[in-house]
C-alpha cells in the first residue's frame, strides 16, 4: 500500500481493530459511539479546513492547528498596499474538471473565470508554455501544420529510447527532442529542482502538456478559475463552523496524538516521525517583491529558462484578477533552492535515488494507528488544488462513515 490513497495508514490497520479513538484508554463504547469524536487536526490548508468541515457538519468536534499567523497555507492571499490581491506563497490558479469539487469551493466564495497564460524568456526571445504548435515553429523557423508539426516531432525530432524513461530527461527526449527540452526544460529543471534532470523521476514530466496546435492556454480543463477575493476568505469560510475550533501559531505536536480520537496530519511526512529515518528531499522558494507603475511584463507569469538567470520565473499579480484595475503592479521574483530545516517545505523532490526512504516512511505511515496523512506534503506528493480538495472530502466520507457505525475506518479511494 502506498500513500497515493491520502487515507495511508487505515488501510492497512483494519485487520489490527485500528479505531478512531487514542490509544488513552478509549474503548468503542465511549463517545465515538454517541457520534461525537474528537478530532484534531494539523494544517489549517485546504486539506485540514475541508475535512474538518465535513466531519463537523456530520456532529464532530474538530481542533485544527496550525502554526503559521494564518490559515490557508501556502493558499493564502491578501491585499497588497496597492490594493493588488496577492498570492503570498506564490500563485495559486484553480482548475479541475471535478464536478463535486468545483461544486464545493464555489459555496464558500465566488470563483471569477481565469484563463491561465505562461511565457518564457530563453537566450533573449519569448515563446508561449505549454510548447504549442506556434512555439514549434518559432523555434524552428518553419510554418509547419498540425500534421506536419506532428510527423516532425514525433518521427524526427523525438529520441526513441530501447526501454522505458527512467528520468525526466529520458521522458523529455522521448516527448520533445533535444532542442525544445534543452531549450525550455534543462536549464529552468536545474534551477527549479537543484539536480540534474536525469535524477529526477520521468513522471514530474507527463505533467505537461504537448500541443499541435496554437492553443496557449496553461491548462485545458473545464473549470478554471480564481476566488474574487482571494483564496484565505473562502478557507475561512470552510472553517466557520460551530464545531471547529482554530489555534494559530500553535503545532498539534505527534506526542499528543492520544488526546484526540483522531488525528489528520498535513504536514511534512517524515516531521511526523521526527526525521528519524531521516529528512525527505523538498525545495523551498525566496520571494523578492518590487512595486512598478502600470505593467511590468503583461502577462501573469514570465519563466526564464536560461540556467545563468538566478530566478526561475517572474509572477505578476495584477494579472491574476484581470477584472480589477490597478495603477501600480506588484510582482514576485522566484528562487528555489534546497530545503533547510526551519523553511517553508513547497515541492517534494521525489528525487530517483530517494525511493527507499520514501518507502520506509510510507511503511511507518502504514504502521500507525490513529493519524491520516493527508496532503502535499502528508502524503510527499504533487498535488493540485482540486486533487486536494477531492481526496479531502474521500477521507472524510470514510471517516463520517465509520464514525457514524462505530466501526474502524473504512478505506475509500480519493476523488
């Protein structure tokens, strides 16, 4: 079992009578049987807010903590001096072609249609991202149709490998070709991720869209979209609840675990257990904010692919709520490096060479009773917004369900 179900230890605890009450002297027949567990909850995220709003609709007490001066984690959002709404921990674009979650969020807050856009700045040009069928034939100087794009690409250009892609480079060549990857991925992968692109797993790139056509929107599901106000009004909504209690500033410390019928764990895996198998690989980011008059770049986000540029891209916020009007700017440059204790954890690395300690914590995770690991950095994996919401809300129908029977958790697949 792995932790890609985002309800990790459950599963394997049902064969051990694994219940929803601490190991402190609760028995089935105390309150958990009346329908009134206690619940606590680290990370006051998407992930922690939504759980622990269904469980308290469902008549459950929910404490969560979290240990910033904020809820929303890296969600959140405020106005800037300017009045610009700005994405504190970087950008945040909702999509989903989920029913259920696009459902959810739009009852806590009005959600304004977004059609996201990406450029890159690379040796002195500018292309649109995702690589379109314009950004072919810019870098190649061609008129190239469809088709034609097509049979080049995947018949020329695209290095055919004698086994599976290993790496991400491997799964770069084989998508692309060496000179789009080398142009657009190589140098921005090494600044983003601080390794080479061979150590890194080939699934970070089958994120990626390829296209033969001229379509340059970033994303292509159905529903996409930005909050009006921003995304820390709608998590505080999620969290006004008479049976949700919200301490800030404050860590649900694992020792604690016992004093609570549950526990729901957002934050960093291998924190959970003390780093004592050791500290999973994550990368952090700088941010370095600067105010211009007017429009700094025109678009949301500008990348720089070139390695020798220190920033990996430029954000602008206005941008991101092209309704309102702004006569000043505020823009972010983004610099990403190694993850040291005491930073703000964003991407797990999930580098090749990692794969057993990963697996030895998913084990321990597995192992434990009375804690669900949830989340990007809970489960040490990339998520989206509505991937977080959906198996959010799956954990929760799990949790109701048990709860509700007296029973030990039941598992139930996210989304």
């Amino acid at each position: 079992m792995t932790l890609t179900t985002a309800i990790s230890h459950v599963r394997a605890h049902q064969h051990h009578d694994a219940r929803l009450w601490g190991s402190a002297g609760r028995d089935a027949i105390g309150d958990y049987a009346w329908g009134m567990a206690n619940i606590g909850i680290a990370g006051a995220g998407f992930s922690g807010a939504v759980i622990a709003r269904e469980l308290a609709d469902a008549g459950h007490t929910c404490q969560v903590f979290d240990t910033r001066d904020h809820v929303g984690g890296n969600c959140y959002t405020e106005r800037h001096e300017t009045g610009v709404l700005v994405h504190r921990y970087g950008p945040h674009i909702f999509h989903t072609d989920n029913e259920r979650v696009w459902e959810y969020i739009n009852r806590f807050g009005e959600m304004v249609p977004y059609n996201h856009k990406v450029k890159t700045t690379v040796e002195g040009t500018v292309f649109s991202l995702p690589v379109n069928l314009h950004t072919i034939n810019q870098v190649y100087g061609t008129a190239m149709s469809p088709s034609e794009a097509h049979r080049f690409i995947t018949e020329i250009e695209a290095i055919a490998l004698d086994h599976e892609p290993e790496n991400f480079e491997e799964q770069a060549l084989t998508m692309i070709g060496r000179r789009l990857y080398e142009l657009f991925f190589e140098g921005y992968t090494r600044k983003q991720w601080g390794v080479s692109p061979t150590s890194l797993p080939a699934s970070i790139l089958k994120r990626l869209p390829l296209r033969f056509n001229y379509e340059d929107s970033y994303f292509n599901h159905p529903y996409q979209a930005i909050p009006a106000e921003g995304y820390t009004p709608i998590i505080q909504a999620i969290l006004e609840q008479p049976g949700i209690t919200v301490t800030l500033k404050t860590a649900l410390a694992p020792s604690s675990a016992d004093e609570y019928d549950h526990v729901i764990w957002s934050g960093p895996l291998d924190a959970y257990f003390g780093y004592d198998l050791g500290r999973l690989g994550y990368r952090t980011l700088d941010f370095e904010e600067f105010v211009a008059d007017g429009d700094f770049q025109g678009t949301p986000v500008m990348n720089y692919g070139d390695e020798e540029v220190p920033h990996t891209r430029i954000t602008e916020h206005k941008h991101f709520a092209p309704a309102e009007t702004h006569e000043q700017t505020v823009c972010f440059s983004e610099f990403s490096r190694e993850h040291q204790p005491g930073d703000i954890p964003y991407y797990p690395v999930r580098l090749v060479d990692d794969k057993d300690l990963l697996d030895q914590y998913e084990a321990r995770a597995a192992a434990t009773s009375g804690v669900t690991f949830v989340g990007r950095l809970g489960t040490y994996r990339y998520l989206d917004m509505d991937v977080t919401i959906a198996e959010a809300l799956a954990v929760a129908d799990a949790m109701k369900r048990s709860l509700d029977d007296g029973e030990p958790v039941k598992p139930a697949p996210p989304g």
